[in-house]
C-alpha cells in the first residue's frame, strides 16, 4: 500500500505527484552532480519514461561580459577557465581563437596542433 504522497513532502520536497494521473514531477538540478550547476530540467516522468521536459538556463551568468570591458585580452584569458569548470580549455580556446581572427593573427601550425591535442 502506497502513502498518501502528502506525508512524503518533507521528506522528499523536489517530488510532486499529479492528482489525476500517475504522472511525477521531478527537479532535476541546479545543483545535482549530473547537472554541474549549469542547468534546471522539470520533468514529468510517467514510470521511468520522461514525459516532458522544461528547461530552465542562465545559472552560469555571472556578468564574465562587463568584467572584459575593463581587461585587455591577455588579463581575460584566465578569466574564461572559470566560466564552466568543465570545459575550461574549450572556454580559452574559443576566447583566443576569436582574438585571433579578430586581430589577424595567424597562429602556426604546430600551436594549432598542440591545442588540439590539448582539448
């Protein structure tokens, strides 16, 4: 015999139950270890099955945009490592290779190669 969800609540507050069906609604994140602080899922689970799914984003905004104005590109550098903990080469990558074109600057071959190892 199933309990009365209600009673559940304090126990379990990111679980809701659907009154009519047998639907369940699940947060998922921001904070989860799967999800890396980056994302908020809603979902709407029927069993296992994920019935629907409503995202929620712009965790990571933390104004990095309004600190660069105040930086030359070489103090930003270190700045793009914290943006996402994960990914912080593809973060310096993507900065300097746009500073790059940006400027003209043609980057040589065996750096090229090195970043791509790299990431």
């Amino acid at each position: 015999m199933m309990q009365n969800p209600s009673k559940l609540r304090p126990f379990f507050e990111n679980i809701e139950y659907e009154r009519e069906g047998a639907n369940m609604i699940l947060n998922f994140g921001p904070q989860h270890p799967s999800a890396h602080g980056q994302l908020k899922l809603v979902l709407e689970l029927d069993g296992e099955r994920i019935v629907r799914a409503r995202p929620g984003v712009g965790y990571m905004h933390r104004g990095i945009e309004k600190m660069a104005e105040n930086m030359i590109y070489a103090e930003f550098v270190p700045v793009t490592d914290r943006i996402d903990y994960i990914a912080s080469g593809s973060n310096n990558y993507g900065f300097c290779a746009a500073v790059e074109k940006l400027c003209g600057i043609e980057v040589p071959r065996r750096a090229q190669i090195i970043r791509t190892i790299l990431l």
